[in-house]
C-alpha cells in the first residue's frame, strides 16, 4: 500500500532549488522539516488569505509551502533564507 506525500514538489520549486545550489533530495527534506515544524506548531504568515509556512531547507535557502485544496501541502518557490515574502 502506498502513503500518499504530504508535500507535492513544484516544477518552478525544483529549478530553483537547483538554481541557487540546493543539494540532497528536495522532496524528502521539505517533507521532513515541514513535519518536524507542524509538530510544534509552526508559525505562517498570512499573506493575501494564504496560509504560508516557511520550511528551512538548508542553512541558506527556505522553500515556501501553503495547504492544497485536496489535502497535503504544496512547495511553490526556494528562496534565500534572507528574503522575506512580499
């Protein structure tokens, strides 16, 4: 039997992840380390209605996720741990 993801993995997610040096496995650090956050509560900014959480991915990038309307969650963009969300 399968486990259905928590997080589905963008396209534009993955070339910026590689784009600004990412190494390792995209799918299962975000998965990992969103899991680990929503344990303990994580904090999301609101922006626009959209629940944003900002998952730590390496010691200078961050990949951003929000809730799918199916369930799970999904990664959009990996930016530099430094920029904030506009």
């Amino acid at each position: 039997m399968s486990r259905r993801r928590l997080v589905h993995i963008h396209k534009h997610a993955r070339e910026q992840y590689q784009l600004r040096g990412g190494k390792g496995n995209l799918q299962r650090i975000v998965e990992c380390r969103l899991r680990q956050q929503l344990k303990l509560g994580a904090k999301a900014a609101q922006s626009v209605g959209d629940l944003i959480i900002e998952v730590p991915v390496s010691p200078t990038l961050k990949a951003l996720c929000t809730p799918m309307r199916v369930g799970g969650w999904l990664c959009f963009t990996v930016l530099k741990r430094d920029w904030r969300i506009a």
